[in-house]
C-alpha cells in the first residue's frame, strides 16, 4: 500500500472515531460546573475530547506512541471518575489490536490536563 493510501486510511479512521465520539458527546450535559465561579461555563466531556485528541496527536507526531494508535484506533470513549474525591474526565483511546490497547488521559473540572497512563487508573 502506498503512503498516500496509508495517509488516507488513518485520516478516514480518525474522521470515523471523531465523528462516532461527537456524536456521542453531543447527546449528553455537561457533567459538572465551576463551582463559586460566576459567569464561567462548565468544562463539557466535548472539550475534554477535544484536549485528549490534542495530546494524542502530538504523542504520535513526537512517536511516544507507535503509528498503530493512529491506525488502528477503534474507538473513543469519555467518562468519569472520582479521583481523591474530586472528578475527572477520562478519555481513553482504544485501538483495535496489542497490548496496551488503550491509552488514558484525564482532565479535572476545571479541564486542566491532571495526567495519563495505559491503566486508566
């Protein structure tokens, strides 16, 4: 296959997954707010993928992640979690094939980057 089929079938697999993971966001609420903060909006599951997705591309383009995460993602998924009583995003992208099949990133209430890991513990 050439690099520009390659290029083309990683671009498609991104779209799909991206796509799949707004579509899904986008039919839930915002799962917290800032608490004692007026006039500020609550950080939605939506920015917290839009943050992982940033971090996992520049994790594949700096190669901390092999080119299979890229071309072999299956899905993205968005939850939550109470860490030391306090709630994080988790966004954990899965791809279809070897271990670890999943890399994690989480996010606090505020959407600052709080780490990530293969665990998602």
């Amino acid at each position: 296959m050439s690099s520009y089929q390659e290029k083309i079938k990683r671009q498609a697999a991104i779209m799909i997954a991206s796509s799949f993971a707004i579509w899904v966001l986008a039919s839930t609420t915002p799962v917290f707010a800032h608490g004692g903060k007026p006039h500020s909006e609550a950080f939605t599951a939506l920015q917290a993928v839009q943050k992982a997705t940033e971090l996992y591309d520049r994790l594949i383009r700096a190669q901390k992640l092999p080119e299979e995460w890229e071309t072999g993602l299956s899905s993205i998924h968005v939850s939550t979690r109470q860490a030391e009583n306090k709630p994080e995003f988790v966004v954990q992208f899965k791809r279809i094939k070897d271990e670890p099949n999943s890399v994690y990133f989480f996010f606090n209430r505020e959407g600052e980057y709080s780490g990530s890991n293969f665990t998602g513990n």
